[in-house]
C-alpha cells in the first residue's frame, strides 16, 4: 500500500505543472498539512487552491496532490481546526472540487497524447527564464493535450484510489466531516469512481443541511430520488427533485416551483449550504434555473404570478 511520502519520492516533479508554472514547489507544500503548526495548515491549503484548483481548474500537478491527500486522509493530524473546520474537512473538499475540475478537461475526440519530445518541449518552455516562451506554450497544442491527458484522464484513471480514501469518512464522527466526506464521494463517482454507498451517513445525519447533502449526491450519482419528493421538508423535496432522472416528472418540477415562490425561504434553509448552490444567496437561482430548464420560462412566469 502506498502512502503520502511514497507519492512525493516517486513523482517526478519537474515533469508537472499547476496555475504558475512547473509544480517543483508542491512537495513542499503538501509535507505543511501534516506539520503541528496550524499557520503551515493554512499556507498549505492557500497552494492547493490558488495553484492546483486554480478557479475550477486543475492540472498535472494536480493529480499526485490528490493523491498525496487521499493517502494522509486518516493521519489523525488531521483532526486540527482552520478556521474552525477541520482539516480533514478542508482536504475532503479539496478533492471534491479536484474532481469536479475534470469535467472542462474530458472531451471528444481526445487529442493525442504527445510524444516524450513534446512533453520535454513544453515542460522546458514552462522553466523558462524567458517570460514570453513560458505564457506562449499555454496556448499550443502540446500542452492542451498535456492538460487532457495528464491532468484529466490521469485523475479519472485515480478515481478508484480517490474513493477507496474518501469512503471511511462517510460515516465520520465529525458532522462536516461527513457532509465534505459525502460531496467528495459524489464527486468522484461521477469522475469514474464506484457509486457510493450513503446508507451509513444517511444513518448518522442530524441535520437538514447532511440530509440535503446526500439526497443532492444520491440524485447526482443516479439513484432516483422520487421517495424524497414527497418528505416532510421542503428543502429535501427540492434537492430530490433537482436529480437529473427527475427531469420530466411534472411532480418534481411542480416542487422546484414551489420552491422559488419564496426566496427569503429558500436561501435561509442552510446553515452550511450544499456545494451544489455555491452559497445561501444562490439557492433559489439554481432551483429555477433548472426549473426553466424543465417547463420553460412561460410555465414558471405564470406559476409566479399566480398568488
């Protein structure tokens, strides 16, 4: 079984790149997540954000970060707060939007994976001292290329490592734990992992912000989610008729309807909102969004305007 230092010693480094150039820098900065000192914590996930998730995007750097992070997941270093989540949390979240970056890079026709000249090629131009080669090569056709392969379909290929790190914590004790530990799951089973199993956090939820979690997850993994429209909670009737298999039941879409009736109400049912809004103040947006999407904007203009 490999573990953290065993992806760090056998990575060639200076054959990745992240948001900046060449990720030579990235050992480094893994090696902070498991220091004592929470100020190394927080520099640490400043990199993988600002570098190696940079705005959504990843890269081939990306992939043995990913890595490094599902193997040191149970390192019970990890427990530390920053800023008042834990650590572990923090990194759950991390592969999430790590594999969630993969979506841009995956398309067809693949481009062809270039041979070792190209790589060499690129990988020096981006350790260039010369300003303009190093931007220049980001738009030639080698790199795009590197970007699919290395980067997109090197993750999707870790996929089953990925979740076989993520899978403990579904039923964590800690209950933002079990929230990221499920919105990584999700993720990662739609980049190519196993379908995951929330029979066991659903067992552990508490709150309605873990229920809207896995009933979003269960939907966006396939799994139909017509039981849940007809709970007690509106919020969870909402995520449950968000799940694409829901698209074309006039009884989902009859529920995201009702949901944009009252904005106030739909942005205050969280308090940690589902990554699947990106914030409280985008609740409603992304429920009629998708309710346009499904009855078109003449239905929900009129069922609006109907007092």
């Amino acid at each position: 079984m490999s573990t953290g230092n065993d992806v760090l010693a056998a990575t060639d480094w200076k054959k990745t790149f992240h948001a900046y150039g060449l990720g030579t820098d990235v050992p480094e900065h893994l090696s902070l997540l498991l220091s004592d000192d929470r100020t190394d914590h927080a520099r640490a996930l400043e990199h993988l954000y600002s570098a190696l998730v940079h705005q959504g995007t990843v890269y081939s750097a990306t992939v043995p970060a990913a890595r490094f992070v599902a193997q040191v997941l149970a390192d019970p270093r990890l427990d530390a707060p920053v800023d008042g989540t834990p650590l572990r949390a923090r990194l759950l979240g991390f592969l999430r939007d790590a594999a969630e970056g993969i979506a841009g890079h995956l398309y067809e026709p693949a481009p062809p994976v270039p041979d070792e000249a190209e790589r060499d090629r690129v990988y020096a131009a981006l350790a260039s001292d010369d300003e303009d080669e190093a931007i220049d090569i980001w738009e030639d056709e080698a790199f795009e290329s590197l970007m699919y392969h290395e980067a997109g379909v090197a993750l999707r290929d870790a996929a089953p490592e990925l979740h076989a790190a993520v899978h403990p914590h579904l039923t964590h004790p800690d209950r933002l734990t079990r929230i990221h530990a499920v919105e990584a799951a999700g993720a990662v089973a739609r980049l190519g992992g196993p379908a995951p199993d929330l029979s066991g956090a659903a067992d552990m939820a508490e709150t309605r912000d873990e229920g809207a979690v896995i009933v979003l997850v269960l939907g966006e993994t396939g799994v139909d989610t017509t039981e849940f429209l007809t709970h007690a909670d509106p919020a969870i009737r909402a995520c449950a008729a968000l799940a694409p298999g829901q698209r074309g039941n006039p009884a989902a879409l009859a529920e995201l309807l009702e949901a944009v009736r009252d904005p106030e109400a739909a942005q205050g049912w969280f308090d940690r909102c589902p990554e699947r809004f990106a914030g409280p103040q985008w609740v409603r947006s992304v429920l009629l969004r998708e309710a346009v999407l499904r009855g078109g904007p003449d239905v929900v203009e009129r069922v609006l305007a109907t007092p």
